[in-house]
C-alpha cells in the first residue's frame, strides 16, 4: 500500500484507506469487495429467515467500502431500496462535496452495524472535517432471499429523515445573528429549543435584514417550505443581527422548565405588548407544539366561556352557579373530575375549583350555538390569520351544537389550541385587549397584525382577573402558584385525547408577563404543566 493506510478489524473483517489523494480510495484486506451485485455476500437466493451473523457482517463490508469508494451503483445493489440509495450516495459526493471519506465499521448488534464517519467536505477552497456515527440494518431481500442493507437516509447521516438530502454550497439567506430585545445573542447551542425557530427566521429574514451567505454543509427539507438545518459552516458569512422580542431570561427558564417532563411546551408572552417572551419544547420529534400544535386545550378554555357568560349578564362572579355531580347536554352526561359537587358555590368558586358543570348548566341561558364562537374571535383573537414571524397556528373554535357544544364551553369537542394561543387567552384577560403574539417587528416585512374586534368591558375584566386570582390563591392552581410572586392569577385544565391519560394544561400571568403550557399525556393541569408554567413566571415576579 503507497501512503498511510488507516483500518479497523472488526469480527475479522478489515477496512482500509489507501493512498493519500482522491474521494477515500478503499480496499478490503485479505477479500474481493465484487461490484454490482456480485459482492462477495454469499448467494442467499431463495433463503428465508433473519440472515446470519456471516451474511450481516459480509453485507455492511461491501456495502460500506463501495460507498466510502464512491462507487454508488455497487453501493446501491447492496440494498432494498437501489433506486433512492443510488441517488443519495452519489449526492454525498457531488452534491454534499465530500472530498475524502473513512469508514470505520463497529461491533455488529445482531442485524445493526454501527459505523464511524469521518469525511472531508470541501467547496469554493474551503475545507472542515465532519465526522459523525451512524447504523445500518441488514435485512432478507423479499423477492431474492438476499441479505441487503436495509435502506434509510439516516444511514448516510443519522439527522437525514424521509425525502431529505445532504447538500453543500453558498446558502440562500444569509447567516441571522439572533438577539433578544435586550441585544443578548440567542444560539441553539444554548437555547436548543430555539433551533428550528431561529432556522425558520433564517429562512425569512436572512435576505431582508443584510448580511452576506458563507458556505455550509446542510439538510435539504422534503418540503420546500421547511427551514433548511445547517450541520457545518464551511466558511464564515456576514450575518444579519435580527432583533427579536424574545427575553434570554425568560427563554433561558423555559428551556430548563421543559427539560424536566416529556413531550411537553411552553411559551411566555407580554400582556401589555403582545410580544413573545420565550418558546420552549420538549419533544421527541423535534415539533414546535408550543406554537404549532392543535390539541383540546381543557378546562384553560373556560378563561374564554367565563368571559363570554359575564359578557352577556348570565352569570357573575359572585352569584350563585349551580355546581352538581352530573349535567347532561344533547344527550350526553357531563361530569366533574371524581364527581365532586358544591352546593351554593358562586360562580368564581365554581371557576376556581373548575367545576365543568357549572358551566355546562349556562348553555339553555345562552342560547346562541355561536356565542363561544364569536367571543374567542371577537375578543380574543383566536381564528384570526396570526402572523407572528414564523409559521404558527392560531387556534380553532368551531361553532357546535348539541352535546358538542356543551364538550367545547370546557375545552373539549372540536376546539384546538395550542401554548401560545392559551397564554394569548392569558394575557387578553390581563390587560383587557388582545394583541396578537409577535416574535419579530412586524416593520421587518411590513405584514399585517391581526386585531380583535373589540376590547374586553371592564366589568368584565375586573371579574375574569378576580375569578383567576381565586384559582391561583384557594383554587386548582393554589399549590403550583405559590412559589409565584407580584399580581397573580391562573387556570388550570385536563383534556382527554382518544382514551389515553389527559393533557396537561396550565395558564396563568403575574404582573406583565402571561404564560402557558401543555404536556401530552402529563395528567391534571397542575401535575406536570403548572411547574413549567410556574418556573417562568418566577423570573419576573
């Protein structure tokens, strides 16, 4: 072998690197790798079963010396899916500009190959080392019987998903420099929930606020209008600094709240301004539920019935609001959380301690199947075309009948929302009028701001605030709530979702600062969303 020559023995099987220029030459010490088929694998024609130990060692061989070869035919031929493996293997070559590749394979795991990468990309001049690991999957061929790689992208890179391609080059947008509206720095590297909210502003505002595009190594979405996420930055652009009216504070304790329950999300806004204070997730797969999602947000909804039955005069804080066991509507019985019953209970009592039938009773005194309806959009905002920066879901009220309006006056049946739009619901009851959340200045691209129809009555108001203040001092929220200083109210909720163990939904403000949070399958509203809830709101009271 000219050069130095770099191999890993592993079950016997040995891979090298020869010689020192050119895409990663290899061979394989000691066997013939073969091409197009005829690999060296051993004919398994016709066989049937998991394949062996033998077959699973011999496949990934050939397999990964043809692609660290650059030789994607062969590569190809050496799995179930040849024609989407052909195409990415020849793109980490062309496309991804990998100029030099060694990979080293690892201890096999049954059928699972672990393997090491650690490439060169070079574009324009400029070269950095990317390594990183990855796993493949030998399977049985279902019409040859052969054993073959099990074809996925994240074989050629473990962030790869569905209908994504490595690419490299000058990027379309500029690199963004982030700020919050103090001018601290926002990074995913520190804020990791931030991540596809910083790519998504990127993608929007790279080309608006200035700056210059670099190089990068990044993964083509398999949709056009998902953000691009950047892996490695060949050469420095010049980036635009965009403020946005995020609070690193704020941001800093979300990330920690949500770090601590599963599948769960958060967002703070301001009250007063509208502005969004902090969005965190944490999430499996990477969603943006808090300003994304669509689930039933739970008893959080009564924030907006309580509005909407003070708004009308068939109800008020202190009047009597008949709390029983059972209320049936349309045909459907509706109960309270274990039952419970308080007789004599005032409305703000029965808001407090969340009681469902005490709401669901009001429905004959309404008499308006799209009273709900109106309200949430007239004075909260929710249905309204949201344009907060970034791409966000602005909440659904439909107009219902029957046992499914009494399911939504609670927060079930067909009403979806999400964090952002209940800590929205949040902060309209504190100050008295709906400002549309907003993560950037909307003079960056002059788009339009949703406005509600009209303002809250400040009867009401006064109201709504003293009957959250209750759930936050002797209601559901008490026990969350009082790590909480300044003025302060919330509301708790639970909704059930196909069966399984409820949401977890909390809301609440203290001072200027409104927040709210969701975790699937968390359980009642204080259990797991209020602590998040109650940890951002710490920060300013």
């Amino acid at each position: 072998m000219n050069g130095a020559a770099k191999g890993a023995i592993v079950g016997g099987v040995i891979l090298a690197v020869v010689g020192g220029g050119g895409y990663g030459v290899y061979a394989l010490v000691g066997e013939d790798a073969g091409h197009g088929g005829a690999t060296g694998v051993e004919a398994a024609a016709k066989n049937s079963g998991p394949p062996t130990a033998k077959e699973t060692a011999q496949t990934a061989k050939a397999f990964l010396a043809a692609w660290a070869s650059g030789d994607e035919r062969a590569a190809a031929d050496l799995t179930n899916n040849a024609q989407e493996a052909h195409g990415a293997v020849a793109d980490f070559k062309t496309k991804a500009y990998v100029s030099k590749a060694v990979i080293t394979p690892g201890t096999p795991n049954g059928a699972t190959v672990p393997f090491k990468v650690e490439a060169e990309v070079t574009y324009e001049g400029a070269t950095k080392p990317l390594a990183y690991d990855s796993r493949l999957t030998v399977v049985r061929g279902l019409t040859s019987g052969k054993p073959l790689v099990d074809w996925q992208p994240s074989v050629l890179h473990p962030q790869l998903q569905k209908g994504e391609r490595l690419r490299a080059g000058a990027p379309a947008s500029a690199p963004v420099k982030a700020v919050d509206h103090t001018g601290e720095e926002l990074t995913a590297e520190k804020y990791p929930s931030l991540g596809p909210v910083l790519a998504e502003l990127r993608q929007t505002y790279g080309a608006k606020a200035g700056g210059k595009p670099g190089a990068e190594l990044w993964i083509e979405p398999a949709e056009a209008a998902a953000p691009k996420r950047t892996l490695l930055t060949l050469a420095e652009g010049e980036p635009a600094t965009l403020k946005t009216y995020l609070d690193a504070r704020v941001q800093a304790a979300a990330e920690k709240a949500v770090a601590g329950y599963p599948e769960s999300s958060v967002v703070a806004v301001q009250p007063s301004t509208g502005h969004v204070l902090a969005v965190a997730n944490n999430r499996k797969d990477g969603f943006n539920a808090a300003m994304r999602g669509a689930r039933a947000p739970g008893s959080t909804m009564k924030i907006v019935t309580a509005e909407m039955l003070l708004d009308r005069g068939k109800a008020a804080a202190d009047r009597p609001a008949e709390c029983v066991k059972e209320a049936v509507w349309g045909g459907r019985a509706f109960h309270n959380l274990n039952d419970f019953a308080l007789p004599g209970a005032s409305f703000a009592t029965s808001f407090a301690k969340s009681c469902n039938t005490a709401f669901i009773k009001q429905i004959d005194d309404v008499k308006d199947d799209a009273a709900l309806s109106k309200e949430a959009q007239e004075v909260f905002g929710i249905g309204l075309d949201w344009k907060t920066g970034i791409k966000s879901v602005d909440g659904k009220v439909p107009v219902a009948t029957g046992a499914e309006a009494a399911a939504e006056y609670i927060g079930q049946g067909d009403i979806t929302m999400n964090p952002l739009n209940v800590a929205s619901l949040t902060a309209t009851a504190r100050s008295g009028r709906f400002h549309q959340p907003l993560l950037v200045p909307a003079e960056l691209d002059g788009r339009p701001i949703a406005e509600a129809a009209r303002g809250m009555k400040p009867a009401v108001r006064q109201q709504l605030l003293s009957m959250m203040r209750l759930t936050a001092s002797n209601g559901t929220a008490a026990g969350v709530m009082s790590s909480v200083g300044g003025d302060k109210g919330a509301k708790t909720g639970s909704a059930e979702v196909d069966g399984v163990s409820p949401d977890s939904w909390f809301t609440g403000f203290s001072d200027d600062v409104a927040a709210a949070a969701m975790v699937e399958s968390g359980g009642h509203g204080a259990d797991a969303a209020g602590p998040i809830v109650a940890a951002v709101l710490r920060v300013h009271s």
